[in-house]
C-alpha cells in the first residue's frame, strides 16, 4: 500500500483529494495537511511515500516545502497538484524531484492514471541493478503521461467548462432543461454535457420526484478540485 499525504489548503478539495486517492487500488491517503507547517508535522511522525502537494500553501510555495524536505533528508515523492502553468516552475519542480504534475481542474480519471504510472515506476525502479539503457529507459518511461484525452465527439472545452461552471453555481442540482437555461443551449446538448461529467466521475444524477409523469434528473457537481 502506497501511503499519501495530501497537502492542499482548501478543505473541500483536500477532502476530493483524499477520496479520489483512496478509490485507487494500492493508494492510501493516510495523512492531510493543510499549510506547509501542518505537512511538516506530519512527515516527522508519520512514514509517507508520496505528497500530494498543492504547490499555493498559506505559508509559503509548495516547492519550498519541497526544497526544505529534501535539504532534511526525506526521500518522500512528490507529485504537484495547481493551476500554475508556468513552465520555469515546473522545471524548478523537476529539479527538486517533482515526479508529476496534475493540473487544476482535473478529473479522478487523470489522476487515477498518474497515480498507477508512479505505482509503476515504483515497481520497475525497485531496489535493484538495470540490465542495460533499455531497462533504465522503460522505468523512466511509465512516468510519462500520454498525449490529453480527447472530449467524445461533439464535445468543445469551452462549452463543457461552461456547463460546468452552471453546476458549480448549483449546489442543489439542475435538470438538464435548468442547466441548459443558465448555460444558453439546448436541453439535448445539456444534457449530453451533464452526462459526460457524470461519466467522468464530476457530477451524480439522481431521479426529483414530486411531479406527474416521469420524474427528472437532477445533476449536481461532485466535490472536485475544480
């Protein structure tokens, strides 16, 4: 079992974090924090394997958390967790041992693949001597994302994070004739936008009654780093 610590100062993504981690075979999401500090503590009573870091903390970068555990001594992996896109910090990242990084939003299914590529690498550089460059190349290898999954066909990023913002200002839910009102489209193109969140694990549907007839479908937005 992998043990994690998930660093991240929202609670309510903290908590999406530790949940999509524990759905992961061989994941366990043992310890939060919430500030560097808190993460800190932690690391000094608790053997971890893998942070989970927010690199935006209230006291400070998380690369400078990074920064100072490795200056300890932990050997603790880290995989980045922000929606920071500037490439000079990721490559500081990188240089600090940051074997991944998981860009804000997120579904569980790309960090489910992130999780199990570091499981693999784990495996493939276990304790041991390379036969030759080859071997040394594959383990390297399992670290490497594949090219951004592509929407089903029909399917825009613009529209699918508008339809998502529609559901975040929702807590109660929508039906699809509700979310297609606040998002400006049809209801059958709300609709299939509403199910491929659901499909990708960031919304849940369930049946409102209290009507005649059929009762509708109400989406609401799973608790995600979105």
């Amino acid at each position: 079992m992998i043990r994690v610590l998930v660093v991240e100062d929202d609670p309510v993504a903290a908590d999406a974090h530790v949940l999509y981690v524990n759905r992961v075979p061989g994941f366990e999401a043992t310890e939060k924090a919430h500030s560097a500090a808190e993460a800190r503590r932690v690391l000094d009573r608790t053997p971890i394997d893998l942070i989970l870091l927010d690199l935006h903390l209230p006291d400070g970068h998380g690369l400078q958390l990074a920064r100072s555990l490795r200056a300890a001594g932990h050997p603790t992996d880290v995989i980045a967790v922000t929606s920071a896109r500037d490439l000079a910090v990721v490559r500081e990242g990188v240089s600090l041992g940051v074997v991944q990084y998981v860009l804000k939003p997120f579904t569980f299914a790309t960090l489910r693949d992130r999780l199990t590529r570091y499981a693999e690498f784990r495996s493939a550089a276990a304790d041991g001597e390379a036969t030759g460059q080859d071997e040394v190349d594959r383990a390297l290898a399992t670290l490497r994302a594949p090219g951004p999954a592509a929407l089903p066909k029909g399917l825009s990023g613009p529209t699918l994070e508008r339809v998502v913002r529609t559901l975040r200002a929702a807590p109660d839910g929508l039906t699809a004739t509700a979310a297609a009102q606040a998002a400006g489209l049809s209801r059958i193109t709300a609709r299939r936008y509403l199910e491929h969140l659901v499909d990708t694990a960031r919304a849940a549907r369930s049946p409102q009654y209290g009507h005649v007839g059929r009762p509708e479908l109400v989406y609401r937005r799973l608790p995600a780093p979105e």
